[in-house]
C-alpha cells in the first residue's frame, strides 16, 4: 500500500535508510531484493542525472554492490 500524500516521504525516508544500512552491510539475501535494490538505486541515481543534480554515475560499481550481497 502506498503512503498517503502528507507523510509519503518521511514513510518513506525510513525505509529507505534500513535499504542503504542493507546495502553498507552487503546484506540481502533473495535475488528478488537484489533485482529491486539495483532497480531502485538506478531509477534514483537517473532522477538525479535527468535533474542535473550529477552527470553521472558508475552502473557496474552498483552491480558489483548487489553483487557483493550475501546469497
């Protein structure tokens, strides 16, 4: 279910926080999470080049990440 309008990105900025400690640790296990992390980072990181907030980032550094994550 999605977050409702007044508080979707403090919801959000949760979850997303508990992603990034799974991510610093190497620490996702199924091969669904894996594709949907990967996913994620990109769709974020190509808001942030299509925004010009960056020019660009390293697709296989996040490969390698995912990756690195326990199986």
């Amino acid at each position: 279910m999605s977050n409702m309008n007044y508080c979707r990105f403090h919801n959000t900025q949760i979850d997303i926080q508990e992603c990034i400690e799974a991510l610093i640790d190497r620490e996702i296990s199924s091969n669904e999470e894996k594709k949907a992390a990967k996913n994620m980072l990109i769709n974020f990181l190509d808001f942030c080049i299509d925004e010009e907030i960056i020019e660009e980032y390293d697709e296989e550094k996040i490969k390698e990440i995912i990756n690195e994550c326990e199986r």
